[in-house]
C-alpha cells in the first residue's frame, strides 16, 4: 500500500519569494511550478511549498491509488479528516487520523519519481 514518504510541505505565503529561495537553497529548479503549489525534487523526495496556508499535515506517504489506501485506513479505523482531493494537474491528496491522534497524510503524484 505505502510507497514510502514523498513530500514535505512548507508554507509559502509569498510563493514567488520561497520558490527562488529554496532554488537558490538547493540549487536546483522546481519540476512542478504552478500558483498553487510549487515541488522540488530533493534526493528522492519533494519539497512542496504551498501559498494557501499552513498545511495541516508536514509529510505525505506516497500511494498508487489514493482511494483504495484512504478506504483501506479508514476501514481500519482512521477518521477521515480530508476526504481524496483532486489539486490539479492529477496529483490528490487525503487525510485521516489515525486511532492515536496522528494526522496521516496520502497522495497520489503522477509527476513524482522517487530517485
């Protein structure tokens, strides 16, 4: 079911800004750079900055297909928090807390390949 950890998201509200400082910071381009969201490929992971405020969960667990792992959790007892989201460009993305208070982050990214 999990991929392995994908993403770690950092809130951006001036994204022009971050974007070319975490260019600069890394020293290499963002792959994905939309008004949304922009991602950087980080030794196999992404760095996302995301404008619309602080997001609630930091680090996504990558997954093939979203709705079966999000329906898998939570028939195993997770709460859903966001339910599968479309944010563009084919990536989605859900939420659940876990039995213990945790928040579990998923996403389905078509662009991404881990190195």
């Amino acid at each position: 079911m999990f991929l392995g950890l994908r993403t770690a998201i950092y809130h951006a509200a001036d994204l022009a800004s971050a974007k070319r400082w975490y260019a600069a910071v890394l020293g290499v381009e963002p792959y994905f750079d939309q008004p949304f969201y922009v991602g950087f490929r980080v030794g196999g992971f992404e760095l996302g900055l995301d404008p619309d405020g602080a997001p609630a969960v930091g680090a996504l667990w990558g997954v093939a297909e979203i709705g079966a792992a999000f329906d898998r959790l939570t028939a195993l007892g997770a709460v859903p928090v966001v339910s599968v989201t479309d944010v563009g460009s084919g990536i989605k993305v859900a939420t659940v807390r876990d039995p213990f208070g945790n928040l579990l982050g998923l996403i389905e990214n078509p662009h991404f390949q881990a190195s």
